[in-house]
C-alpha cells in the first residue's frame, strides 16, 4: 500500500518498530518505548478511576479499576471516558496549522470561512467481502470503503472525524485509509502524484471528465461507544500488530492446548485402530414420542444422511408411530452446578455425528462406545477458572426472564458458561487463559481479539447445517437461539482459518494509533470541547432492531467489563424503555454531536428500521438538537446504491441523512426571526446554500428533489416549531 505526505497518512513505520527499536512520543512527553508510555497513563488513569465523580460520568462502564486498566491502552484507549480526547483534539487542530495548502484546481479547500460541501448523494456500491471488513464480525457494520466516501467528500487530510456509536470502529478504519493510494483508487477514484483527488463527472456537454474533489491524506478519529466489547474491538481495529509475534503467540497457544486437551478430540476411525482428529461433533437433542413416551435423537431418526436433508416425518423406532418434529416434546434433565452448589434444568442432548479427518481425508462416523466414554470423562472435569461464571444480565437469581433476548426453551439458560458444553469449555478456558497471561499488552489484546469472536462459534448457539460447506460460527446473529442440532468444533477447526486471514490483514493494513482516540461511555457527556470536530458519521441503534447490551453480555463476561444500561438508547421491555425514552436518549446523543461539530459541518447518519415511528423519532431528535436535513437517500442493499427518498415514513431500506449544522450567526437571527418573513427567507437562503444545484445521470439533468418548494417547507416546519417552543440554551451549548 502506498501512501502520501507521512506526517498526515498512515505510517508504516508502525509503532511496533518504535516499541522496540526506542522512544515514543505521545502528547507531547517522549518514553523510553511504548511500555513506558502506557504504564505512565496507566498510573494517571488509575489515579482518576479512584475519583468518585469520575465513575459518574453517565455511560460509565461496569467493572473493577483493576479490570478497566487491564483491557485499557491509555491515552489512546480507554475502557471508560477518556480523560485525553480534548488533549488529542489540541494536538490535531495545532498539525492542521502545518499542513500544506491544498488547493483544487480553481476550488480552495480553506480550513475557516471557505469549507462548502454539498450533500453526497452519489451512488456507492461497497460489498461485505473486503478482508478487512471481516477481519472480525459485529452485529451491525457499515463497510469502511463506503464511509471513505463520504470522508474525503466532506474533509481534507488531518480534519477531525467523529463516531459516537462506532461499534467495530469502521470509521476510524476508514479514516486511516483515506491515506492509503491503493485504496482510494480501488474506490474508482484517480489520485494524481501530489496526491489530489479526482473523481468522474459528467460536463454540460455530455462528456466523462475527471474533476478535483479531495486530497490524498489520513483523518484523525475519535471513536466511541457505550459498549467495552466494542470499543474493545474498534481499537484493536485500528491499532498496528506486531504480526510475527502474534503468529507465534497464536501457534504457541493452539500447539499447548493441543498437547492438554488433545486427547478430547481423538476418535478411532472405523477400522478400529487408526485414530482421527476430530473437526466438529453434531450434537442433537432428545424428544420424547407422545405415543410410548420413549427417547429419541431427532437427528438420529429425522436425518436423511445420503440425500442431506432433514424428514418431515419419520417413525418412533420403539412403537413406529410416524412422527414430526412439532408433535415431539424435548427431554428435560437435572443438572447439578458444582460452581453454584445447586441442580438446573437443560434439555437433554447426545453426540449423534463425528466429523474427523485422518491424513487430510475427512470422514463422518457415528460415536462409538469409546467418544462417548471420553465425553462422559469430560463431564466429570472442573470448569477453567478463566470461563466467566456470570449471571446472564447480572440478573436476580429469582428472576427467569433476564432479559428481552431470553426466549423460553431456545435462549433460556441462566448463566454465561452454561452455553459451553464441557469439552468446549476446557478448550476455551485453556485458549483464553493462555492468551489473557501474556505480558505484553499489544500481542495479548491482539490475542483476544482473535478469540473473542469465536466465543459464540464454541457455544450451543453454533448451528449444525447440513449444507455449510464450514461449521465455524454458524450461529444466528442478532438473537440467542440455541438450535436443535449444534455443532461442536475443535479449537484449530475453529481458529486456524481465522488466524490465517488475520495475518493476512494485519500484514497489509499498518494501522496508526496517534491517529485515534477511543472512549466508552454515552455520546452525550464525552470529554471533549464545544465545536472541535469536522465531520460525524454515526450509525445509531435502531429501536429495538437490537439490543446490543444483552448481545454483547457474553463477550464482555470474557473482558470483564460491561456496558451501562440505563444510558442505552433502545426500546426494551426488559429495560422499560418505550419509544419515547428512546427519542429522548437519542435526543440527547443527537446534542452531544451538535456540541462538538464545527458550524457549517456535516453529520451523516446511516439508520435501518422497518417502523415508521422509529425513523420519525430519529428525524424529530437530529431536528431538535439543532441540526438541518438538507437529504435523505435511501440505501439499496441488493445493488447498493443510493436513490433520493422525499416520503418521510420511508422506511423499507436502511436510509442515509445528510444534516449539517448552521453557521453565520443562524442561530441567533433565528431566535429573532423565528415568525417573521425575514426569518423565512433567511431559512430558505442559508438552506439552499447547502444544496446540490444540479445532479446528473450519465448526461440526463436530474431533477433535485431538495430544492422543490414543498420538501424545503418540510425542513422549514419542524425546525421553527421546535425551536420556537424549546430553542437550545446556553447551558445546553456549554459542557
């Protein structure tokens, strides 16, 4: 990969190199080597975590100084509010002041009065296959060469990008990568050698010309979200890898959990002499015949294994009356907890098909007397000390439903290792306690990341599908469902693959931490000054489309830190959030954003949700925090593309908003002209300047549906009846 003008791009002397080879530089101290530098901040951050007001900071994470300061990275990370944001926004705006005049053609990008950006609405089409982007899954991800796009659209190399609900941290991928030559140009564009950008238009006459929009150069990010598990991700996302010693590690840990729990996943090939390795064991659960009340494995009877298909019907084998899956029972059976001193309640299930190779060849078999011995072994064993024990939500022992994704029979269990079978759970106590006892920071979040999202690919939420060409996470995302039939993989079925492609990616992607800051807690108190960032682009939850706190439990039991619920803008039942506390905490996360954006900046706001309701109280919120919607495209997930939307109730696809928020002193001359001609018409001026004038298709003038009189009245009519009645005070401004 190739990149422009070092001191604003990537740097691919990583800071590995620097770790090893001498001093670093950070906020302006120099250390010794980069552990230097993190115990110094570790130090000042643990001095703060000991302030009670600190642990007020409303989205404060749950978890033990001792837990926050192991999975932080201080400044650049923290897994908590980070105290340097407005630090790393000083350093960043005083580079801005040395960097080299860009300059456009006749356009000049000027870094005050001048910035003027239409919305984009062009046509993206950015698929889910690029490695990086899968480098480590999410419930919810925007592609990060989508969001590169509107990066360069709306910025210039060292402008300050913000993402308040970053999830994996696309968008301080994204941001990075402006910097990278290669990658731009893979997005369609030419980069000319002194780095601008051109992209492809259509002039008056028809004809394809290439015309100066952006300039080649990295962005800085903060990036943050009420998530630890995701924050947890986004970091490692974009922070650089020392690659050969992660391989190590990685191989290291898989050959020693090999020589402990290899035997597990030994099986006797059907010779009877020659042993196997096990790939992935199908278990199956038992029903009983509402005829005679017998046992049965529904995979055992229902499974078609020549044709690979499951019947629709099949006979009981002790009394032969035909049978359906839906007029079976599931067996229930008494578990006793050692960890708990106490008996629960699982459904019952048996090993019905092994999947082993000998020497590359891979063969199934049904278990024999031999794997069931070894399982039953297994079952006697202690669970790892490293496997969390945690209630599901930190609920109440005397409470069942723990929470809206709880589903009786299918997402019942009570606590975070009961989803583990016992041979899993040795395998994953092992891996992660092995990686989690590696000194170096760096290689052992490294380490985690690659683990932790295989945690619900070992679990019975991992479905067996008959068709999969691999059985590696195959669970249902967005929901806990514990399936029927799962399949138990092997730790290297498992994590060999993952760890090959991620070699791959950290090999090709030199990542620059100086070029991030990551926080966790709510959007709406992040320590950072009033107007200091230059464009947002935010993917928000949506509703009750997912509940990311619940959905993220798990992981988080593994890193030990969770995610405050009571500053979660979602409907929940669990919660008692409806779709009104829904709009005020989105409400109140849409005025954190206005807080920190520059006058006359942009934030792009890409949101799915079927319901109306929901869309309309993201609209009304993003409204009343003060920001103007100057378009709405919605996102065509089949071709990906973006086509103009003007039906406000639009919901059917994921939609994309383009707002911005005023500048020149708007604010306070509406305040005075709110109901007056003169305001109108100072609305409909200062609006129109933020719209495109013209768009073209191939060499067809389109029409612009944002300059018809009635769309502009459709923006005109909520802001002055919003702020007419509830305009933003002073105090609201200030933080």
């Amino acid at each position: 990969m190739n990149s422009e003008h070092p001191q604003l791009t990537l740097d691919h002397h990583s800071d590995t190199e620097a770790k090893v080879n001498g001093p670093v530089t950070c906020l302006g101290l120099t250390f010794e080597n980069d552990a230097v530098r993190r115990a110094h901040f570790t130090e000042e951050l643990r001095s703060r975590l000991q302030d009670p007001e600190f642990r007020k900071i409303e989205g404060f994470p749950i978890g033990s100084d001792e837990d926050i300061l192991n999975l932080s990275d201080p400044p650049y990370y923290t897994a908590c509010p980070n105290p340097w944001i407005a630090d790393f926004i000083d350093e960043w705006e005083a580079q801005k002041k040395n960097r080299p005049s860009t300059s456009l053609g006749e356009r000049t990008l000027s870094e005050v009065e001048g910035y003027h950006r239409e919305p984009f609405a062009a046509d993206v089409s950015e698929g889910k296959n690029d490695p990086i982007y899968n480098a480590h899954s999410y419930h919810t991800k925007v592609p990060h060469k989508a969001i590169m796009r509107y990066i360069l659209h709306y910025t210039e190399p060292g402008d300050i990008v913000f993402d308040g609900f970053c999830g994996t941290g696309m968008t301080g991928v994204a941001a990075q990568m402006c910097g990278d030559r290669e990658v731009v140009m893979s997005l369609g564009y030419q980069v000319k050698p002194d780095g601008i950008i051109l992209q492809e238009e259509t002039d008056e006459d028809g004809k394809k010309v290439w015309r100066p929009f952006s300039k080649l150069g990295a962005r800085r990010a903060v990036l943050n979200d009420l998530s630890p598990a995701a924050t947890f991700i986004a970091y490692n996302y974009n922070t650089p890898v020392d690659v050969a010693a992660f391989e190590k590690e990685a191989k290291r840990i898989l050959k020693e959990v090999e020589e402990e729990c290899g035997w597990m996943y030994e099986t006797l090939h059907t010779d009877g002499k020659t042993k196997g390795k096990i790939n992935y064991t199908v278990w199956s659960e038992i029903f009983s015949c509402p005829n005679c009340a017998s046992e049965l494995s529904f995979l055992d009877e229902a499974l078609d294994a020549q044709n690979k298909q499951v019947l629709e019907s099949f006979s009981c084998p002790s009394c032969g009356t035909v049978l359906s899956k839906k007029s079976l029972e599931k067996v229930e059976q008494m578990v006793f907890d050692k960890k708990l001193n106490t008996t629960f309640t699982i459904n019952k299930r048996k090993p019905s098909i092994i999947v082993y190779e000998i020497q590359g060849k891979k063969f199934e078999k049904v278990p024999d007397a031999n794997d069931l011995n070894i399982v039953e072994k297994i079952s006697s064993l202690d669970i790892p000390e490293s496997l969390p024990l945690d209630r599901m939500m930190h609920a109440s022992m005397d409470m069942e439903k723990w929470g809206d994704k709880w589903r009786a029979g299918s997402a019942s269990f009570t606590h975070v290792y009961h989803i583990f079978l016992p041979r899993a759970a040795q395998a994953l106590g092992s891996l992660w306690g092995k990686a989690s006892a590696i000194d170096d920071y760096e290689l052992r979040n490294a380490l985690l990341y690659w683990l932790d999202q295989s945690i619900w690919g070992f679990s019975i939420l991992n479905r067996y599908r008959l068709r999969a060409y691999s059985h590696v996470n195959q669970y249902l995302t967005g929901v806990y469902y514990v399936p029927s039939q799962t399949a138990e993989p092997t730790p290297w079925y498992n994590l060999e693959g993952k760890l090959k492609r991620l070699i791959k990616v950290f090999s090709h992607f030199s990542a620059n931490k100086n070029l991030i800051a990551v926080n966790t807690n709510s959007i709406s108190n992040i320590p950072m000054p009033n107007e200091c960032i230059d464009y947002i682009f935010t993917d928000p939850p949506f509703g009750d489309n997912l509940a990311y706190s619940e959905l993220n439990f798990i992981v988080e039991a593994f890193l030990k830190v969770f995610t405050e619920q009571k500053s979660e803008a979602v409907i929940s039942k669990s919660q008692r959030k409806e779709l009104l506390q829904y709009y005020n905490l989105m409400k109140d996360c849409f005025y954190g954003y206005y807080d920190a954006l520059k006058p006359g900046r942009w934030i792009t706001v890409e949101f799915s949700n079927t319901k109306a309701s929901v869309w309309n109280s993201i609209q009304t919120a993003l409204t009343e925090a003060g920001f103007i919607v100057a378009n709405v495209s919605a996102l065509d997930k089949k071709q990906g593309s973006f086509n103009a939307v003007t039906n406000t109730t639009s919901v059917k696809q994921d939609l994309v908003i383009s707002a911005y928020k005023p500048n020149g002193g708007f604010e306070e001359r509406f305040q005075k002209e709110a109901q007056t001609e003169e305001g109108v018409w100072d609305f409909v001026h200062t609006h129109l300047k933020y719209l495109p004038v013209t768009k073209q298709q191939g060499a067809l003038l389109q029409f612009v549906p944002e300059r018809d009189p009635r769309i502009c009245s459709t923006r005109w009519w909520p802001i002055m009846s919003v702020r007419v009645t509830s305009f933003r005070s002073p105090a609201r401004n200030s933080r």
